[in-house]
C-alpha cells in the first residue's frame, strides 16, 4: 500500500510538471473576486438572504438547463461571457461550494465573489445586525480564502509551480456597487453612526482596495482587471431610492460614482508604475460602457433601459416564480429587450455588451489596454 500510494503521488506530480512544461497553451484562468455582479453560486452556501438560488433566476443559463446557479442575473456573468470568449471550456466553479475540489483551482480557476459584499468589511454590516440574516463574503475575506487555494498549489506544484501558473493567471475584482448603495440608503435612527462625508467614503473605498491589491500581488497575482462602478443612479432600485422621474438618472449618485472611479483609476496608474512591467493593472470603464448602453439603448437592440425584466419598479423589489401566475413578480416577456434583469443587476443581452467592450474596446473603456491584450500580455 505505501509504494502505490508512493507510485500515484508521484504520477500526480509528474502530470503536474508536465502540464506546467506546456502552460502557455492552456486556456484562460481566472481568479474572480467581487460582488453579486459576477458572484457564481458562492451566497447559495451562507446564511443570507442575498441568493439567487429560485427561478426565474438562471432562466436563460444554457449550462444549468435554465435552472438558477446562484447567478444575479437570467444567463451568463460579463466574467462569464468573458471566459468563453477566451476560450475557457467551464465556467470557474464557486470557491463554497462542497462539489468544488481544492483541485479545481490548478487550471480551472475560482470564483470567490460574494453578493451584498464590499470593499469596505462593515458593507451590508447594518442589515446584518437588523435582520441578522444577510451574510455576504467582503473583500479581504475573499483572499484569504485565495490565500488557501494558493497554499494547495504551493503543496501539488511547489512554489516555482504556482508562481508560473499565478503570473499567466487573470485576476478580476468587480466589486464597490454595495459600498455606495449602503451609503445612498437612508440612515436608521440610534443605530450605528453618522455617514462619513463623500469624500472620505471614496478615499476610505480607494485605500482598502489598494491594499486588498497589493496582497493579492504578493500572493503571485500579476495581471489584473479591475472594474470601476457603473451609474448606480441609473439602475431601478437607486431611481426609486432617490424618486428620479421615468427615463432619468439620479445626477448626485452617479457623481458620486464618477468622483471614487477617477481615484480608483489614478491608483491603478500608479501600481503600474509602482510594480513595474512584470505587473499590470487593468482599468475597466463600466461606468461609460453602461451609461452609453442605456443612453442609445435603442441602437444597442433594447427597448427598455430603465424598468427591470423581473420584480417591478417600488419596494420589495423581489424577482420571483412561485407556483402559479398570481404567486410570482412580474417577468417581461423577452428578457433580450431589457437592459436590468431585476431593481440590480443588468440581463444576458447586457452583459454580452459589456463583455465585449471590455475583450477588444479601446483605451476609452479599459486602459492601459484591453481584456484581450491582457490575456496574451507576457512582461
């Protein structure tokens, strides 16, 4: 028993460094971090109330057969769409969830993000404490959990092994959607303190992000993609938030937005020039990429850039399919026409937009260059 034990782990490394020999002809691996924009299933194995596990969640998934995967959306992630177009075979399955082998990380890659999370660990903290029952992974949280992802590598390839495999990795951090929407939220009376100023909220964003960075770049990481905040005053939920007029965007969200995205992206500037060529940072412009979708919507093929395909325009905003017609929340009827599947989250038909922006746009939407150019990138 000890020599075949001996003989299978030998095989195993031998498969290893043999596939490491070849590793510049592998297809994409993404490491994704975030929030409910691109969270894979991970909240479908936490106590919240932040899933999308029920119809008609997933309707439009081809993978599942239609059937809800955790996904905030009726098909496919812009991360999703992404990975195919690279030529990724399998979608990187959600780090939580128990059919996901440590394994599954080596080639396949992982996806971490959470729903409700944030840059900013008390984001979602208030909700917590009201309802005791919305859980969400933030940020710092989910590198440590790729910190253990990487300690397998470490153990199944050795060091130099992970180290090549991390610097021809892509890693994607779409996350800060919920900062802002916590903030926009009005303040609950005797709970918790006063709001920080406009300001120091981007700031306080801005530094947390810079660090959660600079570890992900110690543990191996090298190419990024870092997606800014898109005009959260546009989508259905900040709208009736704020009592913004039918075919209108809230202005003061979507400035406040616009201020943290140019400081996000003067930091990425400067990590480039910090961590030299070897490294590169990606910013990806989805607030313009979105604002210009919803602005010639009707060019884009969309007949509704406003109202969400599923749950309604008012409070509680809840995409749902119950047993019977008269149970489930209103569903339009071709979810290709719409730009916002619910009150948060953009449609398939969106996202494929923004995918392909981001894969082979310019300058103006991912800079210093795109998705495309930052999978062949070699430093």
């Amino acid at each position: 028993m000890a020599f075949f034990n001996f003989l299978l782990k030998s095989l195993t490394l031998t498969f290893i460094v043999f596939s490491l020999h070849f590793l510049p002809s592998f297809p994409y691996t993404p490491f994704v971090f975030g929030d409910s924009l691109v969270d894979a299933g991970n909240n479908d194995y936490i106590f919240t109330l932040s899933k999308a596990d029920s119809p008609p969640y997933g309707i439009d998934f081809t993978a599942s057969g239609g059937r809800p995967t955790g996904r905030f959306t009726n098909g496919r992630t812009t991360t999703d769409i992404l990975g195919q177009a690279l030529g990724e075979k399998s979608f990187p399955p959600p780090y939580l969830s128990p059919n996901t082998r440590v394994s599954d990380g080596i080639f396949r890659g992982v996806n971490y993000a959470s729903g409700a999370s944030g840059i900013l660990d008390e984001t979602g903290y208030l909700f917590l404490l009201i309802l005791e029952q919305i859980g969400r992974v933030p940020l710092r949280k989910q590198i440590d959990y790729f910190e253990e992802s990487r300690d397998y590598m470490v153990k199944m390839m050795e060091e130099s092994g992970a180290t090549q495999l991390l610097r021809r990795a892509i890693f994607s951090i779409t996350i800060g959607s919920n900062d802002f929407l916590d903030y926009f939220e009005p303040s609950i009376p005797f709970i918790g303190s006063g709001k920080m100023s406009p300001m120091t909220l981007q700031d306080e964003m801005v530094s947390n992000l810079t660090l959660q960075l600079k570890r992900l770049h110690k543990l191996g990481a090298r190419k990024f993609i870092v997606v800014g905040v898109g005009p959260l005053g546009c989508i259905p939920f900040v709208r009736a938030l704020m009592l913004v007029r039918n075919g209108e965007c809230s202005s003061i969200a979507n400035k406040l937005i616009q201020g943290y995205n140019k400081k996000l992206s003067k930091m990425l500037d400067q990590l480039n020039e910090e961590l030299g060529p070897e490294t590169i940072f990606i910013y990806a412009n989805s607030y313009d990429i979105v604002a210009g979708i919803i602005r010639n919507y009707r060019k884009y093929g969309f007949e509704n850039a406003y109202d969400p395909c599923c749950g309604g325009n008012f409070p509680p905003f809840i995409c749902f399919k119950g047993h019977n017609k008269n149970e489930s929340s209103d569903l339009c009827k071709d979810r290709s026409k719409y730009v916002f599947w619910d009150a948060y989250h953009p449609t398939e038909a969106a996202n494929i937009i923004i995918a392909g922006k981001l894969l082979d746009g310019d300058e103006t939407v991912a800079s210093p260059i795109n998705l495309r150019q930052l999978y062949s990138y070699r430093s």
